[in-house]
C-alpha cells in the first residue's frame, strides 16, 4: 500500500485569470483511498495482526487524515470557486466590508496552500498533516459565515426592491456588482419589467423615457435619478415612475378619444393606452345608449361598431408601420369581440346596465383610477408598462375563464385552468393580465422544484402585487406541493385580514393585496402528480376545452385584413379536420390551436406582402408550406386530394427547386434577413458536394422545407428512422446559411450559424438542467442551462441553434414547454428565468415522438425525414466516395454484378456481418453469436455453403475462387 502511494499525485491546475489552483481530479484518489482504508480495517481484525498492529494502526491515522483533508479541501474548494468571482468585484467588497475581509483571509491561505501543493505534489506526504486540517477547517468556518452574510445581504436587497425575487442569486449577483456604473444594469431591466428592454438615459444619467421590445416609446412623467443611489432604490424610483407614466398617458389617450378622429388616435397613443382606452369608451357609449334609449341604443351603437371595424380594416389594409400595424391588429381583435357582444345583446332586447348579459362583459370605468369590472368582480388597472403586443382572440371559452379566474381574485382565491394542450390556459392567464396591466410572472415547474425556491416565488409576488402563472404544477413532488398549500394559505389569509406586512418563511415582508397565484395542469401526461385537497381548495378550477377554431380563424384573418375573413377560417378548420380523419395517425401530427396560429400567421404575412392576390390562393399555400413538411410520403396525396377538394380550381403553387427564387413568407423573410430558395438550393448542392453528400431531389426539398419551418418556428424537430438524412440536413443548412453569409448575394442580409450539441438522455436531469447540492444547498448549472445562457446572453447577431440528438420524452422535455411556445423562457429550479433570444432556435432529432407528450407536439415545428424516400443509392455513393478509387467504381457496368459474385451474395452478408456485428463481442458473446448464426445460415435457403462445423464462424473466410469457406490459416500461402 505504502508502495502504491509513491506514484499518486495531487493534480493541480491553474484556475482562469486568477493566479492560483485547483484541485482535479480526486476521483481516482478517492478510489485508493476508500479501498486502502478497507483493507487497514480488515487487517484490524485478523488474529496475526499482533506484530504489525503498532504500523497498522499508524497507517490507518494516516489515511484517515488524509480522507478527512481531501474532504474539507473540497468543501472549502468548492465555496471558493462560487465565492471568489463574487468578491472580486469592488462594489460587492465596498457593500461587504466584514464579508470581504473574510474571504480575503481564505484567499491568502488558499492561495499559499496552493502553491505548496504543485510544488510537492505527493498524496501522502502532502495531506497528512494535521495542521493543513486545521486551517482547511478554519477555512470552512469562515466561508459558511461569509455565505450567511451574502445571504442575508442579498435578502435585505430582495426586501428593497420586490421584483429581485424573481431573479436568481447569481443574476442579482449580477447586477449589484455592476451598480457603480448605471448604465450596465441596462441588460438585466427586462428580467425585472416584463415589458421594458430598455431606458432613456440623458447625459446626466436621468432616466427620461423606457422604451418597449418592439421599440414603442414612453416618457417618465418625471425623470428618475440613479446618481449616487444604490439600485435597488432607483429600481424601486422607475418602478413607481412606470406607473405614475402610464396612469398619466392612459388618462390624457381616454380624454383626447373624442377630441380627433379615431384613426389618427390609434396612431397617436401608445399600444395599452389605445385597447383600453378603446374598451373604456365602448362601456361608456353602450351603457350612455342604454340609458337614454333602451335596447334602441344598443341596435344604434352596433350600426356605430361596424363603421368603425371598416375603418379598421381600410388601416390594416394600408401602409402602416410597425407599432401601429401591432396596435391596429390587436385593437381589430378587440373591436370584433365588442361587436359581437353587441350583436348578441342587440339581438336579445338587452336595455339596462344591469343586465347579466352586459354585466358579464369585462368593462372598464374611471373613478379616480382605472377599474376593470366582470359581474361583481372589481379589480384596479395595474399601470404595469407592457408594451405594444398582439392580444388574445377572445371567444366564449376565453369570457368564461375570464369571468371565473376574475371572480377568484376578487374571493382571494387562486386560478386553475386544466385541459389538454393548445387549449389556452396559460395564455388566456397572461392575456387576462394584460386586460389589468399586471405583471404576471410564467414559470414552468418540474419535478426539480422545492419550497424554498416557490418560497422565494411568493415573497416577491406577494411583496409586488403581481401575479405568477405555474405552468404544468402537478409535475412539483407531492412532499413540496403540500408546503405549498402551506405558504399559499398563509399569503391569502394575511389578504383577507388586511394585514400590510407579515412574517414570512422567516422574512418580514409586505402583502399587497393585489397579489395573484394561477396555476395550470395538463392531466395524465407521465410524471405528473395530483393536488392535496387541502391546495386544490385554494384555487377555482376552470376547465379549458377545445376551443372554437372557425372563429378564432375568422377574427384572426379579419385582423391581418381578408375580406373573406369568415371562408378563410371555415376552409381552414374543415382542411384541419379532414387531415385528423383521413391521414394516418402519426405521434407527430397535431392539428390543435398552435398549428392553426403557425397557418394564420403565415397565410397573414403573405397577404401583407402580396396584397391583391386571391386570399384563397394564400390560404392554400400557407396550408401547403406549414404542413407538407411534416406528412409522410403516403398521406401526401391524400393531403393534396383534401385542398384540392376544397379549393377547386385554384391553382396549388408548387415547390420550384431550379432557378425560381420561391419566397415563402416574404415578410418573415425580410425580418429574418432570408432569401429565396433559388440562391439557398445553389449554394446548398455546393455544400452538398463540398461534404461528399448526394444532391437527391428528396434531400433538397427537405432542406428547403427545414429552413421554411425555422422561419416561423423557433422549436422545431426532425422526425424520422435512422438513415433518413437528419443530421446531414441540419450540417447542410448550416453550413449553407454560413456560406451565403460570406458569399454575401443578392442584398439578403445572411447570418452565420452556431451549433450547440448535446443528447439530452446520456445524462440525468441534474446535469442536463442543473441541481442544488443535496448539502450545501448551493446551485449547479446543468449543460443545457449553460449553453442556453451562452446562446441567450450572446451579443453578436449569428444564428444559435442548440440541437438535442437523442429520444425525446415527457420526463426531460416538459422543462422545455416554456421555451418551445410564445413565452420563450427557460424556467430552471434556481427560479432563475433565462428569456431567449431572437437568434435562437432549439431544434430536436429524434427518430419518433411515440413517447411526447401532445404538449410538447403541438408546440414545436415537423419536418419528416423518410429513409425509404431517400433510398440505399445516396448512401452507398456518399460511402464509395470516402474509400480509395478501386472500391469506388463508378463505371456503368459495375451496376451489373458479376454472375458468381451475385451466386455468393448471401455468405458475402453473412462474412461481413460476423466482422462488423459479431466483432463487438467478448469470447463467451462470440460463442453466443455463433450458435445464433448457424442457426440462421441453416433457415435461410439462399446460402448455398454450408459453415463448417468445426470451430467457430470466425475461424472461416469465404474463399470465392474455391468457392468455400475456408480457415483463416489455409488461406496464407
């Protein structure tokens, strides 16, 4: 043993740009040392240990402190490594002065035990050393202080400022070591105000103005001054100017409505500022009407509602720019919901306020403030900014769990929608919370999740008066959903007591009342759990079915300017309907609300970029470009029979892959900085050839119909068996966009792409999404989290794609539900909240999806790879091509095989199968295979020579001259 150790040394290395070590690799000392000190123990017990028992005893000390240094030295490792780039930053150091000093202590001491190490590197000699103990244990003392002491300070900033909760350690982190300089907490606003990307700094550094993602501009009422406050306080000071601002320009937009003409107002007023100032004055009118002249009133205010959605439609119709374009849709939205209301209203003699039917409408009314009413719910407007952004199409489905989840706020009770995917449930929550200018908070829970992180969730809900939407709740273990119950019931019970601050998981913080908890479930997917009745009593159920596509198509289409608005959407759903019910069932198809949106986005961007063409014709090749790419090869014709049906003699435009430049969604295409087919198929076959691939018919349309689907879709997958060609799609549009970039062509603004790979099912969830350290409770970032982070947190403006090359199922992957729809967020254990850029696309290869959940299906994008469409032939040419001349012939007679070389081809199969196969095995596996093999050979009619029975099949060669098999030593001359 004493021996063994001579040769094992400590592995140390440099650590980045900080001048000292650290400790790699223990693993296989650890393995030494676990196995010598077994042995010590068992030579304890044996009956001739008595000459020896002085030395063993010695050894066995000696290995047990060298156990216990290695053990402390990783501890204190370990918090040095997460301590030490946080207390590098002075501003972190100048706010923790007595935290600094201490970790500045272990510093030096690690620094100077550090040295020692590399430069006498033995185990042994090293580690045992009773004084080393001591300091790593003093080390130890003072990191768990100074990470108390972070703790607390970082609480005490939460308590500052409410929305810090919502951020994780590292972010705050983040942020508080970039205080000094205002300007870098730039970056990190977004984290904290859902629709603020970025402020107005003047000269001065005062804040003037915050400006939204899609670039919709609004002034402070008073500008904020950061200079010489910490950022907690200035935050808190843009928090409360946000809402002063947005009160202030709602209520000039309401008293400015009937001062000019209602499309120069539209285009006037900010985005919010134009929808509900919009439905203020549509309650006012219809109840000034019902008062003055009864249901006569409400017949004339229809006649009115219909001027004004001609108006609408000319707007959408014409030249807008893109804030507008955004105000004007969502706005179309609206107003056709409140003309069929009206309609029904007309329709059903309503004359008074009081009606259920009017009082069941959610209506908007000034008194003092803004107020949002639904029945005898009461709720004030929010004033939280959040931009200018497309609303929801509000349907019969949508109303009733608006009602229901109003009427649970109002009961301070919590919300829950549960219903199959692509029903709406978490987007009907954040529309509702855009109706109230709320901030609502989407998180994706899992099964990674504890109460100390939901904790931390409610504190800043609570403390902010926002609201969070759970998404997929029932995946959070039954152990922490019942802790859960604990801390929602205690948040609730504060409200109705109208308590201000309360004790809570050992913080004092403020309640508002404000505050609001929805969560969503989608039942019988694996990995899910059911809620204690003791939580479930906290929420109002909603159930959330199918909902009504035809009209949501209708509404939708009308918005983006058809005038066959109401064909448009029947044609559509009916498309939909036949495909669910004649095509083949395929875990990969899904024709639910996400496919209808995908079909209606890209029908819209083509009329926009084609606006006299026959809006049928649209619809059918928006139907054509977002399905075809999905189907397999025989549901195809079948698909084509259906549209062919139901749109009779509209010419189906086809896929020209020579020189025709096929723009598909023109406009998406200029947003994207992308091209036409025609330059992307040229210079794809040149990378085709450049990595010794086949310029197949079927590999080009499938790298054409992969880049159409990246265009609309930022998650998508590609399905198929092994052999169809997935992989070398990917590389080849890769590789494609890359070169275009540098080839520069026709004006498109192209952009390189970078892959991030990874196989999500080659390691546990703890490594692909991170985990807390089951001790220490510190945060490990998993492979995914980190190169998301990279991808996300990246400033150049080149494409991201992270690929997942492994089998998806519903374990791993509902993690993912967050980023693959319309939040595009990854939602990790920590609570940290990752948003995703614009560059970025997640991408999935996978050979089926019989085991993903309809959730994860609805919200991705499908481009179908068939092997039996690509055929043998492709990869046999691209395999000839990687091997020396004389194995790669090329010459037409070669087609032919020779007479006897085809007389042998089954024993040729089955030499080639024993040395490529059976080659994996060990010895006892080879006699296994060989008995199999035998077995088969016999079964099988075209072998023609029998094996010898001597020996196993690997002693033989197929000898063609001869016409036999011979043994290996007999073919040596």
């Amino acid at each position: 043993m004493e021996e063994q150790w001579k040769h094992v040394t400590l592995s140390v290395v440099e650590y980045r740009e900080t001048g000292t070590f650290v400790l790699k690799a223990v693993d296989e000392v650890q393995a030494i040392l676990d196995e010598q000190i077994t042995i010590t123990q068992a030579m304890q017990f044996s009956a001739f240990k008595k000459p020896f028992e002085e030395r063993i005893n010695k050894w066995e000390k000696c290995l047990s402190t060298v156990s216990d240094v290695l053990e402390e030295w990783m501890a204190v490792q370990r918090a040095w490594l997460y301590l030490q780039p946080i207390f590098d930053s002075p501003d972190i150091n100048k706010q923790l002065p007595m935290e600094g000093k201490r970790f500045a202590t272990v510093d030096k001491n690690w620094r100077q035990t550090l040295q020692a190490a590399k430069a006498k590197p033995s185990v042994i000699n090293f580690c045992n050393n009773d004084k080393l103990l001591d300091r790593f244990q003093e080390s130890n003392k003072f990191l768990e202080q100074v990470q108390k002491g972070l703790s607390d300070f970082l609480e005490t900033k939460r308590s500052s400022f409410s929305r810090f909760y919502f951020l994780s350690n590292e972010e705050l982190l983040s942020i508080l070591s970039e205080s000094k300089d205002v300007k870098l907490v730039q970056p990190h606003l977004k984290k904290c105000f859902e629709g603020v990307v970025k402020v107005e700094f003047q000269e001065d550094l005062t804040i003037t103005a915050m400006i939204s993602a899609e670039g919709e501009t609004v002034a402070m009422a008073t500008p904020v001054n950061p200079n010489g406050k910490n950022v907690e306080h200035w935050m808190t000071e843009v928090e409360d100017m946000m809402r002063v601002s947005v009160r202030a320009v709602m209520f000039k937009a309401i008293q400015d409505y009937t001062q000019v003409s209602r499309v120069k107002w539209i285009q006037k007023w900010p985005g919010m500022c134009v929808l509900n100032g919009s439905q203020f004055h549509w309650t006012r009118e219809m109840e000034e009407g019902m008062l003055a002249h009864g249901a006569k009133g409400v017949t004339k205010m229809l006649e009115h509602q219909l001027a004004q959605l001609a108006d609408m439609v000319v707007m959408v119709r014409g030249h807008l720019d893109k804030l507008a374009r955004i105000s004007v849709g969502a706005l179309t939205v609206i107003d056709v919901h409140a003309r069929d209301v009206t309609l029904r209203l007309a329709q059903n003699q309503v004359s008074s306020k009081d009606d259920f039917m009017w009082s069941s409408q959610l209506r908007y009314y000034w008194s003092d403030d803004l107020f949002a009413e639904m029945v005898s719910a009461r709720r004030p407007y929010g004033y939280e900014y959040l931009g200018n952004s497309f609303r929801l199409v509000i349907t019969p489905l949508t109303d009733k769990c608006y009602m229901t989840l109003m009427a649970a706020l109002q009961m301070i009770l919590g919300g829950a929608p549960a219903g199959p995917a692509g029903t709406g449930k978490t987007e009907t929550t954040k529309d509702l919370a855009k109706a109230l200018a709320k901030q609502c908070v989407v998180f994706n829970c899992s099964d990674g999740l504890d109460y100390i992180a939901m904790g931390k969730f409610f504190k800043g809900l609570a403390s902010c008066g926002a609201w969070a939407c759970f998404d997929e709740f029932n995946r959070i273990n039954i152990e922490v959903l019942s802790v859960i119950g604990q801390q929602v019931t205690t948040l609730q019970l504060a409200i109705r007591a109208n308590e201000k601050r309360i004790m809570f998981e050992g913080s004092d913080i403020a309640v508002s009342p404000q505050f609001g908890v929805f969560i969503t479930m989608n039942p019988g997917y694996a990995g899910r759990s059911d809620l204690p009745d003791s939580l479930a009593a906290l929420f109002r159920p909603v159930a959330m079915m199918v909902p009504d596509y035809a009209m949501i198509g209708e509404i939708m289409f009308f918005a983006y300017g058809y005038e066959k608005a109401k064909e448009c959407g029947a044609k559509m759903v009916t498309t939909f309907k036949l495909c669910s019910e004649q095509l083949s069932a395929q875990s990969h198809y899904d024709y639910g609300m996400r496919a209808v949106k995908t079909v209606i986005t890209a029908a819209g961007n083509l009329k926009r970029a084609d606006p006299h063409m026959d809006e049928e014709v649209l619809l059918l090749r928006a139907l054509q470009d977002v399905n075809l790419p999905k189907f397999l090869s025989f549901d195809i014709p079948l698909f084509n029979g259906i549209i062919s049906d139901l749109f009779p003699g509209k010419s189906r435009p086809q896929l020209n892959l020579g020189t025709h430049a096929y723009m598909w969604l023109a406009v998406v295409f200029t947003e994207h900085g992308d091209l036409g087919v025609g330059a992307l198929n040229r210079v794809s076959k040149l990378v085709i050839q450049r990595q010794k691939l086949q310029p197949h018919p079927f590999f080009m349309l499938k790298v054409v119909q992969l880049y159409e689907t990246l265009c609309v879709r930022h998650g998508l997958m590609v399905v198929g068996a092994t052999g169809g060609g997935k992989s070398s799609n990917v590389r080849v549009l890769c590789d494609t966009l890359s070169e275009l970039k540098k080839l520069g062509e026709q004006g498109f603004a192209y952009e390189e792409v970078i892959l991030y790979q990874l196989n999500p099912k080659s390691i546990t969830m703890g490594q692909l999404y991170g985990e807390f350290d089951a001790s220490t409770h510190e945060w490990q970032d998993g492979i995914l989290s980190t190169l998301y982070r990279a991808a996300a947190s990246s400033a150049n403006a080149d494409r991201k794609w992270v690929i997942f090359d492994g089998p998806v199922d519903a374990i791993w992957i509902e993690n993912m539900n967050t980023v693959l729809d319309d939040n595009k967020k990854l939602c990790l254990s920590s609570g940290e909240i990752i948003q995703m850029s614009q560059e970025m696309t997640m991408m999935f290869e996978v050979e089926d999806l019989s085991v993903a959940s309809p959730a994860t299906v609805s919200r991705t994008g499908m481009v179908y790879m068939e092997p039996a469409s690509l055929g043998f032939d492709p990869l046999i040419t691209s395999w000839s091509v990687l091997h020396p001349p004389n194995c790669a012939t090329h010459s037409p007679s070669a087609r032919e095989p020779p007479p006897r070389l085809f007389k042998h081809t089954a024993e040729l199969f089955v030499f080639c199968l024993v040395w490529s196969v059976g080659a994996t095995g060990n010895d006892a596996g080879r006699v296994k295979f060989d008995a199999y093999l035998r077995q088969e050979m016999l079964a099988h009619p075209s072998i023609h020579l029998p094996m010898p029975s001597e020996g196993l099949v690997y002693d033989y060669a197929l000898d063609r001259p001869s016409e036999s098999w011979k043994l290996w030593l007999d073919t040596i001359p």
